[in-house]
C-alpha cells in the first residue's frame, strides 16, 4: 500500500472482539473499513478467554442492575448500553447460528464450549461486511493535525489514512497475545490521559505448601473471607479453582483486585468455607449421619459426599487426624475440629500473578475524555475508543466481552456515521 494514497472511511486499530465488531458493524452499514491487525490472526486472546470457552456475556437483562457491575463507571456506560445491551449481543450470535446456554452466575458461553464458535462468527462478520483485515502490521503511533487524527503509522512506515479511526488494542493482560498497552502510549503523546494500568482479575499464590496437592480441584459455591491483621476486609460467595501455584476461579478472580491493594500494606490471609450452605448445627448433624453410615469405614473413604475426594486427606491432615481411622472411633473433638477446618479453611497469600496471568487489566483512559454516546474522544474529533482502551473495572462473568461488544458496536456505528 503506498503511502497516504487510500483513504478508508473508518480504520480500526487492533483486531480484538471489540475491533471485530467495530469494524463489523461500520462496514454493515456502508463504511469502507480496513481492520490493523499487528498479529498473524485476529482474535488471539478470544480464543482464551473462559479457559477456550469464551464467556460470551452474562445473562443479566436488567440493564440498571448489569450497569451496577461496572461500578462507578456504570453511569458513563447508560448510553451506549441503550444503543446495545445483552439481548442484542444474544440475538447477534443467535441470528448467526451460534446457540449459546447460561450456567452459573448468568455466565453465557456457546453450546460448543468453544471460543472457536465466537471467533468463527466475528470472522464471518468481517467478511460479509467486505472489511480489509491488515495482520502482521504493527502501528506505531498517530499522525495528527489541528485535533484530528489524519493516519496511523506503521512499523516500516506506511500510513494508513481515513476519515475516522477506532482505537481497540485493549489493555495489559495477556501480553503473549499482543496485548502490551501500545495504544495507552499512543494516546498519552497525543493529549490523553491514561490512569496507570494494573492487573484487575488475576490468580492469587499461596504460601500453603497442600494446595499444589488440589491443583485441578473446583469448589463451587464457596465462601471467601479476606483478613489483613485479623481483621476481616470482605466476603463474597464463588467458584474457587485450585492450581498449582495457589487459587483461580470467578471467586478468587474478583476479590483480587482487593487483595492487591491490601497486600501493599501488609499480609493478607483467606479463610474458605467450603461450605456455607451447612451452618455449624448443620454440618455437625451431617458428619455425625456420615459417621454413623459408614462406621466401619476408614475416615479417609467417609466424606467424599461432603466434599471433593481429593480435600478430604488435606482437611484430616489440617485437622490432625489420622486418615485410617475408623468412623466410629472419630471423637467430639476431632469431629469439631474437622468442621473447623471445613468452614475456615486457611490460606496464607503470597501476592498475585502477574499483567501475564490476568484476565483483564484496570485503568485506561480517563473516562471524562470520551463522549459515551458516541464512543468518540473529546479531544480528537475522528478518534473513537473502545474496550479495555477504556478505564472501567468489571467483575468475571462476561461483562469484559458485554463492554467490548455494546462499544465496539456503538464505536463503529458512530465512526462510519461520522458522529
């Protein structure tokens, strides 16, 4: 391509789901698109995301109460969930023969369990929309004039010129994947400010030399409490995924953004209560009933119905009992001291995974300087900015890939419009 000889209607920059779909939905309605794509592939940290099953959105239809999600920023995002919202983010991969099922916590994946169905439908997007992909092609800033964004320039110099550009090289996390804060440098040399970057959903390490002995192992529907100078900070109910290096899961993931900023002033401890459904009486009436049933039986081979078999020689070894004894020999005060360990199951926190392990990353660019309505910047009158550009916190659960469709759309309808 010859320098500045083209000019596209809308170029956008960064080939994530919500570049596809900004480039996508431009191109749906007429604009002349070129999508830049420093990867060999569009999509690389999609394919990823859920494990490679892709949490599509979550399944929360009231917009008031999804908005409450995204926290301080939800008031920003009242407009251009207006214009796109879950319903139409459903219908969209829907109407192009990609059925989706909800599971815990209103998480929507695909009924294939594969990121590769989402990705397979943004591709096809692009491509009904006749939407030039550009990959292999690094951009290394923005050229402007009088408050205009007039190209982007790439790596061996060529400039991609258009009428309007989008900004969607997302943020910080998964930086294998290109995700390595380019377009926070971009936007800082040209005016905007971008607040500091940090890991936002991220595994957690342990001190804890058993857990390494649960890698592999989930507890749904545990309880999560965190306490810095034995002193409880917060608690919250979720899925929690042991690994090998300490704990992961939507649960863990949300809380350690808390976590983070404690762990600056000090040590932080966990207790998990593996289960909350069962209070103390409760519990105590069930192992009693375990105990009687299967009083015979050794202790080890007694409690897999309480709790996932590979918890339960941890949970003995913490309660200091022995393993081979039999249930009728269990004591008062060892069947106390089990419960103990089963609601308050202790956690020593070596400190958080890094940029490399998180889902998403926190900070971005200052929301006062983005018109939401239009997705535009304030500063740059062509300039449109989408995704994790955007500084917004958002739990786990689908509400990452909800903002980057709703802006994504949003962005590409404004940007070919020229609104």
């Amino acid at each position: 391509m010859a320098k500045s000889e083209h000019i596209w209607d809308v170029a956008v920059i960064g080939g994530g789901p919500a570049g596809m779909m900004a480039a996508g939905r431009a191109a749906e309605i007429g604009a002349r698109v070129i999508l830049i794509e420093k990867n060999d592939s569009l999509g690389k940290k999609l394919l990823i995301t859920g494990g490679g099953r892709c949490n599509v959105t979550n399944a929360e239809f009231d917009t008031k109460v999804l908005l409450g999600k995204y926290k301080d920023a939800g008031k920003f995002l009242a407009s251009p969930f207006s214009q796109w919202n879950v319903q139409e983010s459903l219908d969209f991969f829907h109407t192009r023969k990609m059925p989706t099922k909800v599971e815990n916590e209103k998480r929507v994946f695909p009924v294939s369990n594969s990121a590769q169905s989402v990705w397979d439908v943004l591709v096809e997007y692009l491509k009904s929309g006749k939407v030039t992909v550009l990959s292999k092609s690094p951009v290394i800033g923005f050229v402007t004039d009088n408050k205009k964004i007039v190209a982007v320039q790439l790596k061996d110099k060529t400039e991609i010129r258009a009428r309007s550009f989008i900004l969607a090289t997302g943020g910080l996390s998964h930086p294998e994947t290109g995700s390595t804060g380019d377009g926070f440098k971009w936007l800082a040399k040209i005016g905007h400010t971008v607040n500091t970057a940090n890991a936002a959903l991220v595994p957690i390490k342990t001190k804890d030399p058993w857990i390494k002995r649960l890698a592999g192992v989930a507890l749904k529907g545990a309880k999560i409490t965190v306490f810095q100078n034995d002193t409880k900070q917060d608690s919250r109910i979720g899925n929690i995924l042991f690994t090998h290096v300490g704990l992961s899961g939507p649960g863990i993931l949300n809380m350690s953004s808390l976590i983070g900023e404690l762990l600056e002033y000090g040590e932080v401890h966990l207790e998990i209560d593996a289960l909350p459904s069962l209070d103390y009486a409760a519990l105590n009436t069930r192992l009693q009933e375990l105990l009687k049933e299967h009083h015979v039986k050794k202790i080890r081979n007694s409690l897999s119905s309480l709790v996932p078999s590979a918890l339960v020689p941890v949970a003995l070894e913490l309660a200091q009992i022995d393993p081979n004894t039999p249930c009728h020999s269990i004591t008062r005060t060892q069947r106390l001291a089990l419960e103990r360990v089963l609601k308050h199951l202790p956690v020593q926190v070596d400190g958080l995974l890094g940029l490399d392990k998180a889902i998403i990353t926190s900070g971005g660019v200052k929301r006062e300087e983005v018109d939401f309505k239009t997705m535009r910047s304030r500063l740059y009158e062509n300039l449109y900015l989408v995704g994790d550009i955007l500084d917004i916190d958002r739990p786990s659960g689908g509400y990452s890939l909800q903002l980057c469709w709703t802006t994504g759309y949003v962005a590409g309808n404004s940007a070919a419009k020229g609104n």
